[in-house]
C-alpha cells in the first residue's frame, strides 16, 4: 500500500469543492444579496418620496421625506462598499470588473445617480428647522414639479444600471487587453 504525503496545508485535507462552496461561495452569495438588498431599498425610497410628494407638504410628510432621504443616503453608501468589497473579493475579480464596458457605464451611472441626488438632499436639508420648530412649509407647484422630475430622472438611471448589471453578468461587452 503506497504511503500518501503529509498535506502542507489544511486546505488540502479538505475536498477543493467542499472547502470553497462552504465559505467563499456562502459569503457570495451573502455579499450579493446584501447589494442587492440595499439597491432595491433605494429604488423603493426614491419612489416613497415621489409619492409623497404628489401630495400637499405637511410637518408629517415632510419629516417623513427627510427620514426616506437618510434611508437612501444609507442604502447608497452601502451598496458602494459592499460592492466595492465584492469586485475586490469576490465574484469575477477586479480584473474582469475593470475591463468590462457594462461595469464602467453602471459606476458613471451611480456617480451621476448621486450627483443628481444633491439637489433633492439639499431641499430636504433645508426643512430641517421649520420641522423641529414646527413652521409649516411652503412647496411650489414647479417647486414639487421638478423635485419630482429629478427624482424619476434618478429612477430612470438607476434601472439603467439594472440593465449594465445584467450585461456584465453575462460577460456582454468584456474587453479583453
């Protein structure tokens, strides 16, 4: 009976499969869900704020758009670590990640998703002190108008940046140098 070599590492006393679909593959899928997670969570409170602001601005709605605000503000800066963690750590790989067009367009997607978003912040911001005074508040009909255009405009690119997930996905417009 031959004698089998000592393994060097504890990695080898363990099945290839078993050890990677155990603990990598777990966090994966944990790290893709979690991204997933928090992007429908900004979808969702970009459209609760639209909605609420079809409607007369009272003190409650509007602290209500201010609390939706922070919530976007969160999920945003959520689903840029956790995805940031997942180009460096899982999935593909940053080298694929860096030579396909989808993932450059979904990044100058969300650049200009949040850059747009400073407008409506900076509205919301601004209530602040007429809420905790408990001052009503005035909002123009062009005033809700455009905060409501700018806000189906940020709709209208993040489902663009649905479209860029499922081409990269798919290896849809992979350059490789």
């Amino acid at each position: 009976m031959p004698v089998k070599h000592a393994p060097e590492r504890v990695t080898e006393l363990l099945p290839r499969a078993v050890f990677h679909t155990s603990f990598f593959a777990g966090m994966n899928v944990l790290f893709a869900f979690l991204h997933h997670l928090c992007f429908l969570a900004i979808m969702l409170v970009l459209s609760f704020e639209m909605l609420a602001l079809k409607q007369p601005l009272t003190l409650q709605s509007a602290a209500r758009i201010r609390r939706y605000d922070a919530i976007y503000g969160v999920a945003a800066l959520l689903v840029l670590l956790i995805g940031g963690l997942r180009v460096m750590y899982f999935e593909k790989g940053a080298y694929y990640y860096m030579h396909s067009a989808p993932f450059m367009a979904k990044i100058a997607l969300f650049v200009a998703v949040g850059l747009i978003s400073i407008y409506p912040t900076l509205t919301f911001l601004k209530w602040n002190k007429s809420i905790r005074q408990g001052i009503a508040l005035a909002l123009s009909e062009s005033q809700g108008r455009t905060l409501r255009i700018v806000i189906h405009v940020e709709l209208t690119l993040l489902a663009l940046m649905l479209l860029c997930a499922a081409m990269m996905a798919k290896g849809i417009g992979y350059i490789d140098a």
